[in-house]
C-alpha cells in the first residue's frame, strides 16, 4: 500500500501557507515553521536553503491555486458568463472563512525591493492576472479592453483590502456591481 502522507518537503509548504497567510512572512521564524511541519532543521535547509526559498514556494503555490480556481471561472460559456464568474470568485473570496487580504501584497508590503525573488513572484502573478482580464474584457466586448483591465485589477486589489477592514459582505456587492458596470454585461 502506498504511503499517502505528506512528504518533509509538502508539511513545509502547507505549514508556511497557513501561518505566513494567518500570521505574516516575517513575524513566523524557521524554529515555528520546523516545530509545526514535524521536520527537522536539517530537512528545512535540504528542501529551502533559506526562508525565503520557502515564501517563494508559497507564493508560486498560491499562484497555481489562484490560476487554477480561475481558469474554472473562465470555462463558463460565453465571455459574459466567464467574466460574471470571474467577478463573483473574486466577491467569494473577500467573504471566504479566515480572509487575511491578498497574499501577494502582503508579501509585497514585506518584501519591498521590486528585485527580490518574492517580489518578482508577486510581479509574475500580477502580470498574469492583468493579462488575463485584459484578454477576457476584450473578448467581452469592451471597446478598451486595455483600460478594462487595468480598472477590473484595481477593483480585485481593492477588494481584497477594504474586505479585511470593512464589511466583506458589502465589498463583494460592490466589486460585482462595478465590475458588471464596467464589462456592460447588464446591457
């Protein structure tokens, strides 16, 4: 029978998902992460010479996840439909149990030279979802799908703050009122 449990290397890359997410990259030492995962120093530094191997990994994970999750949106029928979904992912996750913002500008606020290799998986993320609502807005029928996406970005990063700091209810009625408002899928 196959051993189903998580490898070192997976216990690691959870652990840190749920406390860097939960708690902040820089206010979770090696020492917790190690304890947590039931892993030793050694096995740390044999998978992620350093901790900030690790936030790479965690950010790249959460990017496959967020790519993944959106893709399902984007498979529903029309351009309309899929931007309609795309709009209430969004508004799903400001409500989500545990909404902690966005994992890429809080990296982002820790991490703030724009050369870092965290920053540069933030900067890969970004640039990936701009080119994806872009594409959709155009597909859509927005006469500048350009300006579209750049507005629908705006409204997913403003988003996700304002639903750790107001109602997140709220936030995902606006975000998807905006949005719909924006792309005309009301017309």
């Amino acid at each position: 029978m196959p051993n189903s449990a998580p490898s070192p290397r997976d216990r690691l890359l959870e652990t840190a998902r749920t406390l860097f997410y939960t708690e902040g990259i820089h206010t979770v030492p090696v020492d917790r992460l190690v304890t947590e995962a039931n892993v030793t120093r050694a096995t740390f530094y044999r998978h992620f010479p350093a901790k900030e191997n690790l936030v790479e990994a965690y950010l790249r994970a959460t990017d496959a996840d967020l790519r993944a999750a959106v893709a399902v949106a984007l498979d529903k029928g029309s351009p309309q439909q899929a931007a309609t979904a795309l709009l209430e992912l969004i508004g799903q996750v400001t409500c989500s149990a545990g909404f902690r913002g966005c994992h890429f500008i809080n990296a982002s606020a820790e991490y703030p030279d724009p050369e870092d290799p965290i920053r540069m998986a933030v900067a890969e993320h970004r640039a990936w979802f701009q080119d994806t609502v872009t594409q959709l807005a155009g597909q859509a029928g927005h006469p500048d799908p350009e300006y579209a996406g750049r507005v629908l970005v705006l409204l997913h990063d403003g988003a996700l703050s304002a639903a750790e700091l107001d109602d997140p209810q709220q936030v995902r009625e606006t975000v998807i009122r905006a949005g719909r408002e924006l792309l005309r899928l009301d017309d």
